[in-house]
C-alpha cells in the first residue's frame, strides 16, 4: 500500500498509457477517477501521485489540501504533475494550487516514458527516506515512552541542566520531588534556597567536583518544601559530553528517599537503644555478680565461723565433762587432805599435806581453766572498768614481760564498764602479754589497747562492746594453725612451758560474758587479739555477797542426808558433817534419798546435782513437795549455779571442789534460809 502509485488523468488514455507503463516496470499503480477517490487513496496510504494539471483544475482541491497539511512532521508526498507548455505565465490561482502541494515535480506534456519512469522512481525513492524517518521518529517516541514509563514506576524524576546558562529542564515528578505543581516552574535558584543549609555546602561540593573531574554526581540532601515538610532527595547525574562544541550539560534522576532515611534512623535509634540496653543488662549483670561473690564469700566466712563455734562447742562438752569428773576427784582429794590437817598434830604430816593441798590448788586452777573454755565455770560477772583494770596491772606485766619487751598502752574505753569477772579477765589479759613475750624472743613491742564499738559487724548481739587489744610484734602464727590456737592444750611450746589452756580460758571468758575473740596475725609481722566484751547494763545488779564469815558455823543438833552417786565425794561430805558435829545419813542415788526422808527424817538435804536418772534438782523438788520444811543444799561442779539457783528457787547452792568451811557456812545459810521459808508461811 504504501509503495503504490496514484495516477489521475482523467482525461483520453492517458491513465491506462501511465498505469502500464509504469507496471511493466514492477510498480503497483491506481488509477483514480477524480480528485475525491485519489484523496481518499492517499489517506490509505500510498508512494507517490501523478497526476495532470487539469485534473486539479476540475474539482476543488480543499480535501487534498486539508489532507497535505495534516500530514506528519515526517511526511512530505510526492506529486509528479503533468503540465501541458503554455506560451504565458501561468494564471495566478494555478501558481498558488501547485505551490500548496509543496512537494511537485512539475513534467511538460509530451513526456517521454523514460522522463516519467525516472521521475516515478525518484519520487518513491524521496517516500522511502521519509518512510525511515518515520520509522526511527516511531522507534524514538516508543523509547522515550518506555523511559518515562520506567522513571514513573520508579518515581524518579528527570533533570538536565545547561551548566553555562544554568537553564534547568526537568520532569513532571522532579517537580513533586520539591514540592511542586507540574504547571509551577522549578529554576535552579529555586533548588538551591530549598537546600537544607546544612546541606548546601556539601551538595555544592559534590557538583563542583562532578564537573571539574568528569566524574558521577551523586548526592544526598535534604529540602525543605514550600508546604514546609523536609524531605530527603538523592540525586544523580553525569556530564553530558556527546555534543561536541555545544554548551556543557549534565542531566540525571532524582529520588525522593525520605522513608528510607527515616527508616535508618529509626533503625540507628533501635540500635542504640539496644546497644544501651546490653550495655545496662551488661552493667546490671556484673553487678549482682559481684553482690553474688560478696554473698558467697559472706556466706563462706559464716559457714566457717559456725564450723569453728561448733568445734568450740563440741571441745567444750568434752573438756567440761573430764573437768566435771576431775573437780569430783579434786574435792574428795582437798576434803581428805582437810581431814589429815585437823586431825594430825605432826608436823612431818602437815608438810606432806600442805604439799599435796599445793598440788591440788594447782589442778584446780588447771580446772578452772578447763572449766572457763567449756562455760561449765562460774564467773563473777559484774561491771569491770576495764581501762582502771589494765592500768593496774601495770606492775604485774613490767616485772611479767621483762625487759625485752616494750609496754605500750592505749586506752580509750575510758568509764565503759565491761561485763565480766576481774580476776578472770585479769588473767586472760596476762596471759595474752606473755603469749606476745613469747613470741617476740629478740624482744618488740607489745600494745594493749581498749575502746568501745559496736558488735553487730563481727556477728555479735547488737549494742556496745569494749574491745581489749593486744597486739605484738612477733613472729606471727601461721594461717593454718590460726584456727587451732583457742583448742584446749594445743600449744607450740615445749613442755612444763605451755599448757595450752591460756587462750582456750580467754575464750571461755570472753564468749561466756557475751563477747567473742578476735585474731588476726601475719607471721614475722605480728599477732593481734582482740577481746569483746559487752558493756554492763546500767542498772547493776547487786548480787548477794557470798564472802564466807570468818568462823564456820557448827552444828546445832541438826540432822543431815547426803545423797551423792561418786561414793568418793558423798564420803568427804559426810565426814566433814559429822566433824561439824551433824547427825549424817546418806543415799546413793536421788530416789534411795527420796525413800529415805520418811525413816531418816533430816532437817536437811544435802544433793548433788549431775547425778544419773533423776537430777538434783528434781530430787530437791519432790523432796520440797513431799516435806515442805525440809532444808535443801545443791551440790554442783557446774558454771551456771546461778542457774541452778534460779531453778530451785534458793541460794542453798555450793560449788565444788569446795574447802570444809565452805561446807559449813553454806549448811548453815540453807537451814536458815528454810527455817525463814517457814516462818513467812501461813
Ligand atoms: N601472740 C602470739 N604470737 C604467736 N603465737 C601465739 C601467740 N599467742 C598464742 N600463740 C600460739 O598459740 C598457742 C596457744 O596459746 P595458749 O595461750 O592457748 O597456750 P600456751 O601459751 O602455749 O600455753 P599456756 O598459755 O597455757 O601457758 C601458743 O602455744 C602459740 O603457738
Ligand atoms: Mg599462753
């Protein structure tokens, strides 16, 4: 269609003459009636038109004219029109007719067929070139309609940019990237004030360099839009060099990449805030790892100090029993030894006894101590002053330690009573200075200090304590045997040097009071020991004096049973008794004694307290209950006769090993004490 020759000639065979012609050369021809028909051939497409001058003259050409200017940019259709030589010029309105066909090649009748042949066929050759400028006008429109399809799928907007004119070109959604209506202009001026100020410097940067080295334009920044919203745009470009000579442009997209950023930064938040948050997990978790360790190394020294407080205890049972038995041995010993004094005038006799009395008042003393670790002691308990106490010692401890050793005091108790048993702490407190002495055999300093604190930190009841310190500059005591220095008899000293009792009595005295002690030593540094005590109550309670009187009361007739299981002990009873001038009888045992009360009727009861089955003071209060006149008088090897003395409602209570005059005065106050029972009676 597109290749086929119109031919109008209406007039004789000129059409048909044409038509073969050409045909018989391969060209496809139509011949067309008039002026109409060819037109509307020509809308249906065609290469080329020959027609005659006449033909144009017979119809009105308006259609064809109206067809020409509606033809395609690229379009430009060939006419060959056939003119017949005239002797003038042509009539004006003809002139103006063929010029308005624009592209005419005009051929003057006759015509030779090889005139005609060769301007057919440059006529279509001129159709075929417009034919691929059609084509490649096609091609470009549906390239360009397939980019902007893609830069709208990817809402980029287009840009070009002549860099000598600074004249801007842009698309439709390059406008909306900044805001604006696609009928709004968008200059380069109106870019640049919508940069965010902290940006402009850098995106400015980003250009120069582009154009100066060539290289991609790629940047970031931030705009703020006439509505006042900011948005983040990324933008890309490139110097368009392919014109040569012609001014210098770059062209490229833009995006609108404000989620993505707001995006980021949401991220970057939550990254942050995670990273805080491990942080502080982190923080927390080392924290309660160290309270962890604090509690288990707490827990640790508990645990170890509960171990030891339970050695101490069970050595305490232990020791206190043997003691318990040696006093037993130890009254019968001293009572017999008595016995031997009063009744022998010899003196050869009386030496040996007083030697023996020396040995046993020796064993008792060891006793003593035995029974102050096992609490089985009976301490004087009454409010010390300990700074007066330490102060006048001060003798005893210079001639005690010699001269080697320097005696330095600090006391800061100062009127702070302990409560505690003078003598014994006086003990304690000299045998913690020759424990210093000891230790120190090239001689150093020892330093015995005392003030107040409060107990709760070392474990202790809360409330204020004094705190005695004797601190030496010796040779230490080695880490593992630190535990092992309060056990009864341990010592490092040779023998007949050290017995090892003197720190087991401290701490009897000290735990037994209420207090505790403390050591700490390093060795070749020195030992430090500290005794608490608590402070005495305010209000002091007198306690009774139990100073014997100076003759020892004798019998007034009255009787007396002696119930005692050790046969040993019952046995120097009953002969002190009766050389007090008593009327004794005796039981072995608290219920052979309770049998017989009815037959011996006694005034009083003389019973010891630990005995098997039924104890003392059970044997007392049936007794009591059975004879409510009958004087009762306890017997105990036992610390807590206070106690005891609690227990059975008296102070008929006598500690062994006790001497003969102890016996009496304690017999004595126990008939007395029931007779006044009886008189208050009703
Ligand atoms: N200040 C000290 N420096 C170094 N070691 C000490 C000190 N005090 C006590 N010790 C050690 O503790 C042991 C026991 O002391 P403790 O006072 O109980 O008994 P002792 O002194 O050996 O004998 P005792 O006191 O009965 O005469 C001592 O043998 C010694 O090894
Ligand atoms: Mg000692």
């Amino acid at each position: 269609m597109d290749e086929r020759i119109l031919v109008l000639a209406p007039r004789g065979r000129d059409a048909p003459v044409i038509a073969e012609t050409l045909a018989g050369l391969g060209h496809h021809t139509v011949i067309c009636a008039d002026l109409p028909v060819l037109t509307r051939a020509l809308q249906e497409g065609a290469g080329a038109a020959i027609l005659t001058e006449e033909a144009l003259a017979q119809d009105a050409t308006e259609t064809l004219n109206a067809w020409l200017s509606a033809q395609p940019p690229w379009s430009d259709f060939p006419f060959i029109v056939l003119v017949t030589k005239q002797a003038g010029k042509r009539a004006r309105a003809d002139a103006d007719r063929l010029q308005a066909m624009g592209n005419i090649v005009l051929l003057e009748r006759p015509i030779n067929a090889e005139t005609l042949v060769s301007a057919a066929a440059s006529a279509l050759r001129a159709r075929r070139r417009q034919y691929r400028a059609r084509d490649q006008l096609t091609d470009q429109a549906k390239a360009e309609a397939q980019l902007r399809f893609a830069l709208d799928a990817g809402h980029l907007g287009a840009w070009d940019l002549d860099l000598d004119s600074r004249g801007l070109t842009t698309s439709q959604q390059t406008k909306a990237h900044f805001g604006r209506a696609a009928d709004e202009p968008l200059t380069l001026d109106d870019i640049e004030a919508a940069v965010h100020p902290q940006d402009a410097a850098r995106r400015l940067a980003a250009l120069e360099t582009s154009i100066a080295e060539g290289g991609d334009y790629d940047v970031e920044y931030r705009v703020t839009w006439p509505d006042g919203s900011l948005h983040w745009l990324q933008v890309r470009g490139r110097l368009n060099l392919h014109t040569p000579g012609q001014a210098r442009r770059m062209s490229g997209v833009i995006l609108d990449v404000t989620d993505a950023k707001t995006a980021e930064a949401a991220l970057r938040a939550m990254n942050e805030t995670l990273e805080r948050r491990v942080t502080e997990s982190v923080r927390e978790l080392q924290h309660s790892n160290a309270r962890l360790l604090e509690e288990i190394g707490e827990r640790e020294q508990a645990q170890a100090a509960l171990v030891q407080a339970q050695k101490m205890d069970a050595i305490g049972q232990l020791t206190g029993g043997i003691a318990h038995d040696f006093n037993n041995l130890l009254t019968a010993i001293v009572g017999n030894i008595d016995m031997i004094e009063r009744r022998s005038d010899d003196p050869r006799v009386q030496r040996m006894a007083a030697n023996a009395r020396e040995g046993v008042e020796r064993a008792t003393k060891l006793t003593a101590q035995l029974l102050a670790f096992s609490r089985s002691q009976q301490l004087d308990l009454q409010p010390v002053e300990v700074d007066a106490l330490i102060t006048g010692m001060g003798d005893l401890l210079a001639r005690t330690l010699g001269h080697t050793v320097e005696i330095r005091t600090d006391l800061r108790a100062g009127a702070a009573r302990a409560n505690a048993d003078p003598n014994q702490l006086e003990l304690a407190i000299l045998n913690l200075a020759i424990n210093a002495r000891d230790a120190m055999s090239d001689g150093g300093t020892v330093t015995i200090a005392s003030r107040t604190a409060d107990g709760w930190r070392e474990g202790l009841k809360p409330g204020y304590y004094v705190v005695i310190t004797v601190a030496d500059t010796g040779h230490g005591i080695p880490a593992d045997l630190l535990q092992k220095v309060f056990d009864p008899f341990f010592t490092t000293k040779s023998v007949g040097k050290g017995t090892g009792l003197g720190l087991s009595q401290v701490y009897g005295i000290a735990t037994q009071s209420g207090g505790t002690v403390r050591v700490e030593s390093t060795v070749n540094v020195g030992t430090t020991i500290q005794v608490w005590l608590p402070v005495s109550d305010a209000a002091e309670r007198l306690r009774p004096s139990d100073a014997p009187s100076s003759e020892t009361p004798l019998s007034q007739g009255e009787r007396v049973l002696v119930v005692d299981d050790d046969p040993g002990v019952r046995q120097f009873i009953v002969q002190c008794l009766r050389s007090l001038g008593y009327t004794v009888t005796e039981a072995a045992g608290g219920q052979a004694g309770l049998d017989r009360i009815a037959t011996d009727r006694p005034d009083l009861m003389v019973v010891d307290f630990a005995m098997p089955g039924v104890n003392g003071a059970q044997v007392a209060a049936d007794a009591r209950k059975a004879f409510p006149t009958l004087a009762v008088l306890l017997v105990t090897g036992y610390a807590d006769a206070q106690a005891i003395k609690d227990l059975v409602k008296s102070e008929a209570v006598l500690r062994k090993p006790f001497k003969v005059s102890d016996l009496a005065v304690s017999v004595r106050r126990a008939l007395e004490e029931a007779a006044r029972v009886l008189d208050y009676s009703p």
